[in-house]
C-alpha cells in the first residue's frame, strides 16, 4: 500500500495530518489558538508583496550579478591590519580539506571508528609543536582570543596562590576583551604594562615594578598587535622565570618562517590564530586557536581541550593506535574538575592547518615569511617617503602589519574613504585603541599583495593627501 502525503511546501515536510498530531499533542485546536499570545493588531492581515518564483538558472544569474558587485578579499586590494590575514590558500588545501571524512567528522569519542581523524589531529599537533619548538600542542581552540583567556586561567591553575596576570599595553584590544570576559568571573587582575612610543619595546623598568610574587602568568605578543617585533624576548623571560611565573608568547605563525619560535626563547604557554594556514577570511571566521606548553606535567595536566597520542601493542608485528590521551573537558570528566568548558575544538579547520603546513613545509613557510617581510617594510618605506605620513609610526622592525600616522590636519578616515572610491580598503582605524597614535590606520600586506598593488596604494594615499592640502 502507498501512503500519499499531502505536504503543504514542497520543501517543508509537514502535512495536515502532522500538524494536527502536533497541535493535539499540546492542546491546540488551531494554528490560530497556538499564537494566540499575539496582540490582532501585529498580525499581518494582507498577501504579502513577493516576486514570483524563477528557475534555477534565473536564480544563478541574479546571484552572480550581486555577487560581482563584491570585491574578493584575494584580490590584493585589501590593506587592513589588526588580525586576520589575507594569504593564498593552494588548490590543494581546499580539495584535501573538504573531503567527506573531514568535513562530516564529530569528536572522536569512539576511537576504533576515528583513526583517521585521530591520525590526522595527531600530525597537526606535531607539525604545530615542530613550528612552534614547543613539545605539546593541543587539538585545539576557538580562536587566538579565547586560547588568550584560556592561557590566563592556566597559569593560576598552575601558580595557586597568584591572581594576576600581565599584558603589554599594546595588546590588540578585542583580545583584551576577550581575555578580561574570562578573568574577571575568576577573580584574575589583569594589569597592563607600559611600552616605548617610539620603540614599541614592552618598557622592562615597568615589567619589574609590576611583577611579584602575586603574578602569575606575563603575556607578550611577537610579532604585536601594531607589527613591530619584540627584540627584548630573552630579557623577558628572564625576569618573568627570576619572579617563578610563566612566559605566555603569541605568535603569528607564519612568522616562525624567519622569526625565533616562542620555545627558543623560553615560552611556557604559546597561543596563536591558526586562520592563516589554509583557512580563508569568511567575514571573520571559522578561526582556529593554537595552544602548546613545555613539556612538564604541571602544565599539561592543566592544559584545556584535548591531545591526541599514539600508541602500539606490546608485540610484533607492532601496530599503532590513536587514542585521546588527555580530555580534561567538562564532556569527559566532572565539571568541577575540568580544565575548561571549550565544547567544540575547530577540528575541521585544525586538519585544514595540517594539510597547509604538510603542503608547504619548512622550505615554503620560510619562503612566505620572507616575502611577507619584504612587501610589508616596502609599503612603509613609499608610505614613509610621502610628506606629512610617519610608517611605521611605531616600531623599527616590523612583518605583515604596521601603523602609518598622518598629520593631524590629514583625517586617516577620510583616507580610508578616499581609497575605497578607488577600489582599494585602507587600514583598521586606530584612533580610538591608540589615541597616542593621533590620526592613524593599521596596514597589513602579505604575500597576495603584488608589488603594483602595493605602489598604486601609495600612490593613490599620496594624491588624496595631495588635494586635501590644494
């Protein structure tokens, strides 16, 4: 026998016979009854006005043409700083990436079913620990933010007793956010420490005026939310290790191509925005948060999310194994005891870092950083050579992002809305985050941008200060 169902939208699967079940099952006689609460006055009473329905190919036409009036953020055309980065993502990443066993995997809680993800989080967790010269990495955060307060509450979990925790004062201030939303529940102080204008340098008077033994844990950015890089880092961490707290670095990873890893120079905690490898932009996500320690049991047993590990049988022929070694998550184990409530582990954007730095290896990492390099101090220098504009404003040494300060009689607004009536988006607006820095935008420039785009930007900021001074 054949059941015709009766559906009242093609694409919704409800029938009148579904409904009435539904609304007998709550005692309702009525759709009507059921939103009765609804004052007639707000109940639409006429036909909607809508456009008739189109085909397939209608539809595609009409979206293709929306669609082109956007400007791709691949284009080279984009110059904004203060975070995320615009890099090429090879064909490959996506193809590998977007693979059905990745993309339709859930955490892996039954590991003789997830050997495959498990393997493939393993290798991320490996390659990001061989980047970052630190022994663990986990697997893995939300973002950069977020493993920033993570960082935070595991060095009181580590240091009992201390309840603050120290960051530059050129910290980027959604992460400030971020980090201040996760202490303050804690009863974690956060207090910032005072930086060289000119130099950008975290000022080392300041840093050991602050530490003592009521700290504990001191947070550094290398490269820093303004792009200058921070030289002092072995100075740091001596002071920090002297005061017996934990050296919390963030990096930009793709820096590590040419820059020293946060493990050389004696890290505890490294945390870092995985977004770059192989993950594109999307309106500000899906991002990835990277997070490693030393290897001591201290800190891995307070370590958030969860690791990966392999093992092997006892006895020939050997095989191995992926398990969840450690999952301190309030999923595995009693809330109380839990290191962190993280409920998800971006594992899909984790494999996609994986696959990206499989892909490029040392050689090409190492490559990207140095080109990175010498785009972006090539934009300061034409920006610097321009009258009445400082690039870097701050900084001597600086990689992808930098600020560039105007006069004060030049408006960084009105040049980032002269620039884009010529197709091209200036940088973040700094005004506000640094009043210090006057009239200022934070630029970025990666590997995407060409050396034309690059110099048609500068010239383009130079003719619009040009007129506005005619």
């Amino acid at each position: 026998m054949v059941i015709l169902m009766d559906f009242k939208h093609p694409y919704i699967p409800m029938t009148d016979i579904l409904e009435y079940e539904m609304l007998k099952s709550i005692n309702k006689s009525s759709l009507d009854s059921l939103f009765s609460d609804i004052p007639e006055k707000f109940k639409i009473k006429h036909e909607l006005n809508l456009p008739e329905s189109h085909s397939e190919h209608e539809v595609f036409l009409r979206l293709r043409e929306l669609a082109s009036k956007n400007t791709p953020a691949d284009s080279g055309k984009i110059f904004l700083g203060a975070g995320l980065g615009l890099h090429y993502i090879p064909a490959a990443v996506q193809a590998l990436s977007s693979r059905s066993e990745f993309v339709t995997a859930y955490t892996s809680y039954q590991a003789e079913i997830s050997q495959g993800m498990l393997q493939t989080l393993f290798e991320y967790q490996s390659l990001l620990a061989e980047l970052l010269e630190i022994e663990v990495v986990n697997s893995s955060m939300y973002d950069r933010a977020t493993a920033l307060g993570e960082a935070a509450l595991m060095t009181v979990r580590v240091k009992r007793k201390r309840k603050k925790f120290l960051v530059p004062r050129t910290i980027s201030p959604a992460n400030l956010m971020t980090l201040t939303t996760y202490c303050e529940p804690a009863g974690i102080q956060i207090e910032q420490v005072n930086f060289d204008f000119d130099t950008g340098l975290i000022s080392i008077s300041d840093l050991e005026s602050k530490i003592d033994s009521s700290v504990a844990g001191v947070y550094i950015e290398n490269p820093s939310y303004l792009g200058f890089i921070e030289t002092q880092v072995d100075e740091i961490n001596q002071i920090v290790h002297d005061a017996d707290a934990l050296l919390v670095a963030g990096v930009d990873i793709l820096s590590l191509g040419i820059l020293r890893p946060p493990g050389d120079y004696g890290a505890d905690i490294v945390i870092g925005e995985g977004q770059p490898l192989g993950t594109p932009v999307s309106y500000g996500g899906p991002l990835l948060g990277v997070f490693g320690c030393r290897n001591d049991m201290k800190l891995i047993r307070q370590l958030p999310g969860r690791l990966v590990g392999l093992t092997r049988t006892q006895n020939e022929p050997y095989e191995r194994g992926f398990v969840l070694t450690l999952s301190p998550r309030e999923q595995h184990i009693r809330r109380e005891k839990a290191t962190s409530n993280i409920c998800s582990n971006q594992a899909l954007i984790a494999v996609t870092a994986a696959i990206y730095v499989a892909l490029m290896g040392s050689n090409g990492i190492k490559k990207i950083a140095e080109v990175i390099a010498y785009k972006s101090n090539h934009a300061a220098k034409l920006l610097n050579e321009i009258d009445n504009v400082r690039a870097p404003a701050i900084g001597k040494t600086i990689w992808k992002d930098f600020a560039v300060q105007f006069e004060t009689n030049i408006s960084a607004d009105s040049i980032n809305e002269q620039l884009l009536k010529h197709g091209i988006h200036g940088g973040h607006s700094l005004k506000s985050e640094f009043p210090g820095l006057g009239e200022s935008l934070l630029f970025g420039v990666t590997e995407i941008h060409s050396v034309k785009a690059i110099e048609k930007m500068v010239n383009t900021v130079s003719a619009i200060i040009k007129e506005g001074n005619d």
